[in-house]
C-alpha cells in the first residue's frame, strides 16, 4: 500500500530527501529540484510568518502555474495556514465575493491581477500582496528562521485542513471545498500508483495552478519522486514542445485542450515516441478517435472532482479500448464509489443508472461556511453525493452518464447556472432567466439564456450579453439569448431539459456548431 503518512509538505520533504539529480518542477521558462524547491519553500514560508499569518488563516492566491505559486501553497501549509488558489479570470466583484467568503487574510497575486485586486473594496480587510519577491513581503521573512517553520510544521497531522478550492455549484455562488493534508497525500500516492509512476517518468499538465488536477499531478511527481511538468497557460504549440522533451505521461483532461495539440501542424514532426499514457475526459466517441490519432500512447479516462480531491477512479493500460472509452475505470485503491438510486438512496444494481456517490480518504471534509450543504453533501455514512448520473459494471468500473445537479462544463471549466441566472436577473428589463447548455463543437457545451422580460421592457440579446461582459468570468457569459413568454413547466418547476432541446434543435437546424467568441471588456 502507498504511503499516505504525514502532510502535504512532508510528502515534498521525502521527494527532495529522495529524488535524483535534476529531477523537479518544471515551467517553460523556470525549473528546479526537489531539494531546491523545498529550501523555496520554506523561504516562502518564513515570509508568511513575517505577514503575520498564522495557523488556520486563509491566504488567497492568484496566480497561474509558476514554481512560486506552488511555492506558496506549500509553504502556507508549512505553517498551519489553507491556501487558496483563486481562478485568474474571475472579474472584481467575483474576486470580492470568494475573499470575504473565506475571511482571507492575505491575499497573493502575480502583478498582471493586481488592478482588478487593489480596487477599492475588492480586498476587503485582506491585505494584498503583489508578488512573491514583493520588497516589504520579503523583508518580514527575516525575522523568521526555518527552524520556526519546522517547529509549526512539526505540530501539524494529516486531519488538519491543508487547502480550499472555491468550486461552482448548483448555488448561487461558488462554494469553499475544504481538503485535509489525508486527502491530497493519499490522492498523490493512490494516483502514482495507479499509473505506475516511477521516478524516470516525466508528468505533464497543462491545467492551471487554480485546478485540482494541477495540484493533483504536482502531488503524484513529489510521491513518485519524479519530474513534473506544466505550463502557465496552455497553448498548443508550446504544450508539443514539452511533451516532446522526454514526457512520459500526460494528463490533458479536456478534448479542448488534446485535439488542440493533435490537430496543431507541428503534431506530425513532432517526436512522442517517449509518452507511453494519456488520460482525457470525454465522450466515448471521441476517446477512441483520439486514441487513433496517437496509437503508440495508451489513453485512458478518470471520473473524479473537486470534492474527491480530483481523481477517484482512472482507467488502466491493461484495459481495452472498449473499456478505456466507455467507462472511467475502477476507483483508486481506498477509494469506495458506487451508484445510488436518486429516490430511494438505495444502492443499484450494476449496470442501473443512478447518482455517483464517492468516500474515502480523498473526498473533501466540508464545504467553507455552509454547514446546510455540506449535509445535503456528506450523507450520515460520509458518502459525498456527487449529483453526477452514472453507472457501476460487474467488474467495478464506473461509467459517467451526465449530470443531476444544474451544472454546465464550459471547457473544463464548472459554471453553475444559478450564479449566472442570479446575476443576469439583476438587468432592469428581466423578470425571470433560466440558463441552460447550448451544445458546442470547442467547448463541448455554452451557456445559453432563456429571458423572460418585465412588462413593457425591451432589451437585445446584445444587450444582455455585454451586461454580462466584464462583470462574470468570459467562460460563464451566455454566448445565445432566447426571449419567451411561456415556459415549459412541470407542476411548479420549470422544465430545463425541454429549453436544452429547443436550443440544440434550432442550433442544429441553422448549422451552427460554435457558438460566437465572447471577449472580455
């Protein structure tokens, strides 16, 4: 069994203690060993201590992949705090709702965020920081020694909170996902073990800083003692020159971002002779089509989430292509997920769909602040409920078949309809909005807005859309407005799946597969 013994950063500690020569982080422009990266730790970690932030604080950072960004994460660890990496396109008043959320107390960014962070009121009474290197940040590490980091280090236990990810649900704002050290230990040793990681392999994401699945590839290399390589955003050109440097295996996750790199027009110069595994998320059609495109790397998918620190299950080389493309393999060793009957709560038989529910050492321990979902979340057996529709094989194997909850995946990217009704509901001329998933070739699926008007008002979908610009995430703008006058209604409830189909109907009727670009202001 892997080790899941001691914290987060001790995890990193037996990385730097163990691992090779040469063997670390990696960035484009930016690289370090493990031993080098633990000394920056600490060092991060002293600077904390100068900042006044002390064990149990909330620290916010805003940055996109970088060693110092993982730096930063580590090191709050190192002294008690919870990090909280914050998606680098959230606009002002999203940046504000998620710091006072988690009563930050110091927030973190990369100079390119600091306007949008240093508007008046955005930070509330959280202190900002621009930069890991920032003068006066740097100076309060002085009075600090690494011994003082390891003394606080060596208090803390795997039962301790070690990290929020703020997630999107189906509330109307995105939720604080709490992670104990357990969770992100086990994770990274139960995912190496699955994927057989050994200290010669060389581990690629592209996924930003802000992401599990970065996180949780940056944990699997540090329990694997091997070498982890990702980038501050992706673009194909850059993500082919990478994966050609040696890379053994490669956790793309979304179809946007794999055939963005198979189909560039360096893919077929391009040496991937060393890259032996693949692992994507997507329908089974385009899995195997994908698999065609690159024989000679075995792909495999995974089902998981931000509550389940990412990965609880992933498939396996042994696997056939069939398995590999219809199902998302077998949990994790640990790790329980089965299927439960949405109505009856009873387990179903295997192949009968049902809800996904997930426990073990990996699955999150509460939501930041809102104990009533956490219980509509975490069951009295300490199943989380995924609100994710599924099936489970004879052999264990677990299928992904949509989703219960009102969520849509723009991209990869979680956006739950609430949050953008709840804002869009805000313009003076409407009185009721419902957002639903208009299909797309790029993105798998968009927001589209079904508008109900007040009473003598008039508004354009234009209109709409650019009251939206600049003020929510790009990826969570509608790229479609609908206006009706009646609803397709059962009982009381409105019936989203029938506006789901009049859009994709009229979508397809026009030949339009991708939506318009929407640009931020």
């Amino acid at each position: 069994m892997s080790d899941w013994s001691g914290t987060f950063p001790d995890v990193l500690d037996r990385a730097a203690a163990a691992s090779a020569p040469g063997v670390g982080i990696e960035l484009p422009d930016e690289q370090m060993t493990w031993p080098e990266f633990a000394d920056r730790t600490v060092v991060l970690a002293r600077r904390l201590l100068g900042a006044g932030v002390q064990r149990g604080d909330r620290v916010g950072l805003v940055f996109n992949s970088a060693i110092d960004s993982y730096g930063l994460l580590i090191a709050c660890q190192r002294v008690g705090a919870i990090p909280v990496p914050i998606n680098v396109r959230f606009k002002s008043r999203e940046f504000e709702y998620v710091i006072a959320k988690a009563g930050m107390k110091l927030v973190l960014c990369d100079p390119m965020w600091a306007d949008a962070l240093l508007e008046p009121g955005v930070a509330g009474a959280a202190r900002v920081v621009v930069g890991a290197d920032d003068a006066a940040f740097a100076a309060g590490g002085e009075a600090h020694s690494a011994d003082d980091v390891r003394s606080i280090q060596a208090k803390l236990g795997p039962d301790d909170d070690a990290l929020m990810l703020f997630t999107s649900g189906t509330t109307a704002n995105p939720k604080g996902c709490v992670h104990r050290h357990l969770a992100l230990v086990a994770e990274g040793a139960l995912f190496a073990e699955r994927l057989r990681l050994t200290p010669t392999d060389r581990f690629w994401t592209p996924l930003p800083f802000f992401h599990v699945g970065g996180t949780d590839v940056l944990a699997a290399a540090m329990s694997a003692n091997c070498a982890t390589i990702q980038m501050p955003h992706f673009d194909a050109t850059l993500a082919l020159e990478q994966l050609a440097d040696g890379v053994t295996v490669a956790f793309s996750a979304f179809e946007t971002i794999w055939l963005a790199v198979l189909g560039h027009e360096n893919f077929a110069t391009t040496d991937l002779s060393a890259l032996r595994l693949v692992i994507n998320v997507a329908v089974p059609p385009s899995l195997r089509a994908m698999q065609e495109r690159l024989p000679t790397a075995i792909q495999v998918s995974c089902f998981g989430s931000t509550e389940t620190t990412g990965f609880a299950c992933v498939g396996e080389a042994e696997d056939s292509i069939m398995e590999r493309s219809e199902t998302s393999g077998k949990p994790l060793p640990g790790i329980e997920v089965t299927v439960f009957d949405p109505e009856t709560g009873k387990e179903c038989a295997p192949g009968e769909p049902g809800e996904l529910v997930v426990k073990g050492p990996t699955r999150f321990m509460y939501y930041w602040d809102e104990p009533e979902i956490t219980a509509e979340t975490i069951d009295a057996d300490g199943w989380y409920h995924s609100g994710d529709l599924g099936r489970k094989d004879a052999d264990g194997r677990i299928s992904f078949v949509g989703r219960l909850k009102d969520m849509l995946k723009v991209g990869g990217e979680n956006v739950a309809a609430a949050e953008v009704e709840s804002y869009l509901v805000q313009h003076p001329a409407v009185e009721i909005v419902q957002i639903v998933a208009a299909p797309d070739a790029r993105y798998v699926e968009v927001p589209a807005a079904f508008v109900q008007l007040r009473t003598g008002a008039t508004v354009t979908e234009q209109e709409l859309i650019d009251f939206c610009r600049g003020q929510i995430a790009t990826f969570k703008v509608p790229r479609y407005v609908r206006f009706v006058t009646e609803w397709p209604m059962s009982g009381t409830k409105i019936q989203k799946f029938k506006l789901r189909q009049e859009i994709a109907d009229e979508l397809a009727a026009a030949g339009i597969t991708e939506a318009p670009k929407i640009t931020s202001k």
